[in-house]
C-alpha cells in the first residue's frame, strides 16, 4: 500500500477517495515509469484493499472498481532458454547449490525463490522418482497448496550432488542462499554475464515457460500443468512460445497430401463393400466402404439421386472421364429424347434398374433419361 500512501497521504480518510482520485492515482503509477503490468498489478491490490473496506462498512462503494487489473502477456518479454544457454550458466554457477538453484527452475520448472527455497529433503521421494513442491502462491487455492513433480533426468545430477555434501540432519535443500537480504535475481544476473550472456528479461519467469513449452511438445498439456503448478488457459496465455525448432520441424516433416490409394486402402464398414473412389479434377473423393448415394457426387451433379442406383456408375463414370471408346461397350442402357421440354435433368439408368421399376419413378418425379455420352 505504499503508492497510496504515497499519492494520497497518510491522513486520508477512505470515504473521501473517489473513482477520478483513483483515475488520477493510476496515472501517478505511470509517471513512476512503471511497467503496464505492474500499474496493473497495483490497482488489482488498491481494488482488493477498498473491496474489503467495503465489506466491513468503512466506504460505501469502492473507487478503484474501475481501474484494469488483469495482468496481460507481453511477447516482447518471452524468452526461450536454449540448454545450450542453460549449461553455460551451469558452467558460470559458483558451486553446488547454485548449480541446484537454477536445475530446478530450468528443468524443474520451480517458481523462485518461493518454491526453491521451500523445498525440504523430506520432500524428496527418491524411490518414487519424484519430490513434492510446496506452492505458497496457490495455497489458497483448494487442492493447490502442493504437487508432484518428476525427478527428471536432467534435475537428478545436481540434486544427488547437493544431497551427498549436506550434513546430517539438515532439513532445507537451499541452505546458503536463504538470507532474504541476499537477491537471487541480481546474484543469477552476475553470473549470466559471466558466462557472456545478456540477461534476458524475466530470469527465473522465463525458465519456468521454457520448461512448460519443452515439456507440452511431447507430453499431454494437462499432465504438464499439474507438474508445474498452473492451468492450461494460463499456460496457453502466458507460457507457451513459438521456438525455432517448431519451424524446423514443419519444414523437415511436410503435411502428406490424401491420396485416392490412401482412401481405398482404408477399412470397409461392417457388412458393406468398399466401392471405388473417384478421383478426377475439382471432384471431392468419396468415402470409401460408405453409400455413394449419400457420400459421392456423381453424374449427376448436385441432383438428388435415389439409393437404387447401382454402383456401376463408379466405373462408367471413370469411362467417360477418360474418354474411353469401351464405354460403347458397356452394359445396355435406355434413353429418352433429349429434345424433351421437360428434359431438364438426366440421370443414367440401366437395364437392370429399369426392370427394377426405377423407370416409373422417374418418371414420376418428372426427371427425363439422357444418354451418358451427353455428359462428356
């Protein structure tokens, strides 16, 4: 509550604040320079502190109703620390707990200092291959205030080392570094640039979604949310990046294109044939081992056609597509004058459908019988 106090005065009554105090309030925030997030960070703790003072009677409304809160991601800030980054900085480290310190955010994805410094040996579960992580960031949240991460190949080496040169009954991992005078974040910083490297912009925020985006590539995304301790709206917002081996990855694995013998290949349907595919310019292939009455457009367009019809038509139709003089050949089949007024549909029937009575339906439904060479 410093920047109220700050701003307003230690003096000022609550009830006195009002909503174009608070506006004004906001914009003192920004002329301290600060970050958008930050300012909006701040009003989010203003609005919880008056919401409160709303509760128990103090003001009547609350004057930082209005002012954004939500956090918002910023691209620009994303960063994604490379292994090959991270064992420089490993090399840079001043010893083991250091070296440790920054194995469980890199690869542990352990928030820091919070997490790290937390962390007991009694939560270290070497015969199950995994530790328990207490989150006092969720522990408000039911059910958050701890969970279960694996004890990953490339965290173990720099735990077994730290646990083999800790005297006997100590009981924090991290024990040189948990003055809280000491400034893990200006300490990372020194040796970031003494393994050459610039640091980038959020040091420990930056492993943890380095390590969300290396896991989430080849591990379900709700698997690696319980391990690291967010959800997967979160991660999606604020944790996942874009990383140049994606863009390798889709360049050295190109999409396979369907292909008419990929579609033939394919499995019947219980109880049905697999009828074949036609496969001709601008045309959509059919569902293989499925009704070609319902799947497949054929010679007639985008005409309704009865589900008599024999399947025939595949092959005759590939005949006509091809030009093919066997489609003289084929088996008998009956017109009608093409030259009819009404003849504004066509449809090919053979001999056996018209046998079949499919002549009289026609008929019925007022569709005239063309002859296929027609539709060439």
């Amino acid at each position: 509550m410093g920047y109220l106090t700050e701003f307003f005065g230690p003096d000022k009554p609550l009830r006195n604040i009002r909503p174009g105090d608070a506006d004004e309030w906001r914009l003192f925030l920004i002329g301290k320079r600060l970050a958008d997030n930050t300012v909006r960070r701040r009003c989010g703790a203003a609005k919880q502190f008056f919401r409160a003072a709303v509760r128990k009677g103090l003001v009547a409304a609350n004057p930082f109703a209005d002012l954004k809160a939500a956090v918002q991601g910023n691209p620009r800030r994303e960063y994604f620390v490379s292994r090959a980054l991270a064992e420089k900085v490993l090399d840079a480290c001043p010893d083991a707990e250091w070296r440790l310190i920054f194995a469980l955010c890199r690869y542990g994805g352990l928030r820091c200092p919070s997490e790290v410094l937390t962390l007991t040996w009694g939560d270290i579960h070497w015969d199950q291959g995994r530790f328990t992580v207490h989150s006092p960031k969720t522990e408000h949240h039911p059910g958050q205030e701890s969970r279960q991460v694996p004890l990953f190949p490339e965290l173990a080496p720099y735990l077994e080392q730290v646990f083999d040169a800790a005297e006997p009954g100590t009981e924090h991992v991290i024990t040189r570094y948990r003055n809280t005078s000491q400034n893990l974040s200006t300490k990372l910083r020194r040796i970031l640039r003494k393994a050459g490297l610039t640091p980038w912009p959020k040091l420990y925020q930056n492993l943890r979604t380095t390590r969300q985006t290396e896991l989430t590539d080849r591990l379900p995304a709700h698997v690696v949310c319980a391990w690291l301790g967010n959800s997967q709206p979160v991660a999606m917002k604020h944790y996942l990046q874009v990383t140049d081996d994606h863009f390798k990855q889709a360049v050295q694995n190109p999409v396979q294109p369907v292909s008419a013998a990929t579609c033939q290949d394919l499995p019947a349907e219980p109880g049905k044939e697999n009828k074949p595919a036609i496969v001709a310019s601008g045309q959509r292939v059919a569902s293989v081992g499925s009704d070609t009455s319902k799947d497949m457009v054929g010679d007639t367009g985008l005409e309704p056609v009865t589900s008599c019809v024999s399947s025939r038509r595949s092959s005759q139709s590939e005949l006509i597509a091809h030009g093919s003089d066997d489609y003289k050949n084929s088996r008998p089949r009956q017109t009608v004058n093409p030259n009819s007024p009404g003849n504004q549909r066509s449809v090919l029937v053979t001999a056996e459908n018209a046998e079949n009575g499919l002549r009289p339906l026609k008929k019925g439904l007022g569709l005239s019988l063309r002859s296929p060479r027609s539709l060439r």
